[in-house]
C-alpha cells in the first residue's frame, strides 16, 4: 500500500503494510510525523484517508487506521525476521534508471530488496531469499535502519490497546527514553474535549505512573468507552504537572 502527506499525486508515497486482517496499517514514524489525514491506496487500487492512531519515534514504526477492513492473508512472514540485523543499508547501481537497493544481512545470508525513486522515510519493504517479508526500512541518522516485523507487530498490538474498547482521542508519540508525549490531540475527541494539549507529556493515569506506549495502551484497555480517568500530565512551561479527567468514548466510525 501506498501512502502521502499531502495526496499521492502530490507527494512522493511511503509505504504502508497490513501484518493483520483489519484496519491497520504499519509505516514508519518518518513518513506521517505531524500529519493526520494521510492518504492510503489500497491494494483494490481505492484512496481512502486514514488516522493516524500511534507514533513511536523509539521504534520508528507508525499505526493507521483505515475505514475499510483489509485482508491480510497475502503477506507471508520470515521466520527469521525477529533476528535481523538492526541495521540495512541503501546504495545506488548503475543502470538505465536510478536504482536502490536496499542491503541486509543476517544469521541466513544477505537480502537484498531494489526499487526505483526510493526516499528516505519511504519504508521500503525488506524480503527474504524466499520472498517472505523481513521488515521495513526507514532513514536514520546513521543510515537506513531496518524496522523488523516483530516491531511492528509490537506496534500494532500498542495501537489496537489504544483503540478498544475505549478510545482517548490523542496521537501518542514516543523518543529514546522518554516518556509519552501527545504529538496531537483528536478535533472533539475525549482528550480535547478535557483539556489535553499537543506537547503535553503524560506522567500518569489513575496515579499509576505511565512511561511508555505500552503502559498507556494497558491503561486505557482496562476501561469502556463512557468511563472517565484522572490523566496527570506536564505541560510545557507550566510549574507543575496538572491533572484532567478525561471521559473515554468509542472511535468514531468515520475516522
């Protein structure tokens, strides 16, 4: 599937892959950083806008949600993707056309995955000698970095807690070591509606401490949509952390 910021005939696509039947899909934290209502092709060749429900910059993945269900039986999984190596890298070869390719090597030998106009954050998909998907790359300070699809099936499972059976209405978005921080906030979601700004950085919920993506998928998975709950966050600027209640609703069926 393809991806853009600002249409796909305006922008040069990302990438985009559906590891699990539903609406979600995986891309990395590059392509869709600060963006909502990113357009996706799916694979029946229709344009749908997505939402953005999860960025993890400490993982470089990022989560979409779709309006229309996917069939995800088609993509086959290495069994060694878990164990790639960390790290790919992208060279040019000479040919008619600019070519890159993407380079990884790992305990079974080098994979190589090429494809014409590939841009950073793009997040070529990376194959096995079989043909079974490895990972995702995406561009690094040190160079293109591989995003395994064990990380991204991680990501998917932060998202889904996010998004059943209540929803909070907020873009979380997470650096190396670093606690959650609220990249934006839903237009008349819960979080809005109580207060929540973008740049605010959630300390805790309940009074119990949050610290990552995993901790706040656990904390609002634990309640339904009509509770309500005490998110204690800090604000930039502010003197001391202050505390909103929040009351968690269903996503709506549009977004």
């Amino acid at each position: 599937m393809l991806i853009a910021r600002g249409g796909l005939s305006s922008a040069s696509p990302a990438t985009a892959v559906a590891l699990t039947p539903g609406h979600f899909v995986v891309t990395t934290a590059l392509a869709v950083r600060g963006r909502q209502g990113l357009e996706v092709r799916l694979p029946n060749g229709q344009t749908v806008v997505s939402a953005v429900v999860l960025l993890d910059e400490a993982s470089g993945t990022a989560v979409l949600a779709v309006p229309d269900e996917i069939d995800a039986s088609v993509v086959q999984l290495s069994p060694e993707s878990g164990q790639a190596a960390a790290q790919a890298t992208g060279i040019v070869m000479t040919s008619s056309e600019p070519l890159s390719v993407n380079v990884v090597r790992d305990s079974t030998g080098v994979h190589l995955l090429y494809n014409r106009d590939v841009h950073p954050g793009e997040g070529a998909l990376v194959l096995d000698r079989q043909g079974r998907l490895l990972g995702m790359c995406t561009m690094a300070d040190t160079g293109a970095t591989l995003i395994t699809v064990a990380t991204m099936l991680d990501a998917l499972e932060a998202a889904a807690a996010l998004e059943a059976p209540a929803w909070i209405g907020i873009q979380p978005s997470t650096t190396p070591g670093t606690a959650v921080h609220v990249a934006s906030v839903i237009s008349d979601g819960p979080a809005a509606m109580a207060g929540v700004r973008a740049g605010d950085t959630i300390v805790a919920i309940n009074g119990i401490p949050i610290t990552n993506l995993d901790d706040l998928g656990q904390a609002v998975a634990a309640h339904s949509a009509g509770d309500s709950i005490a998110v204690t966050v800090a604000r930039p600027g502010g003197p001391h952390a202050i505390t909103i209640t929040i009351t968690l609703s269903k996503r709506p069926v549009s977004m």
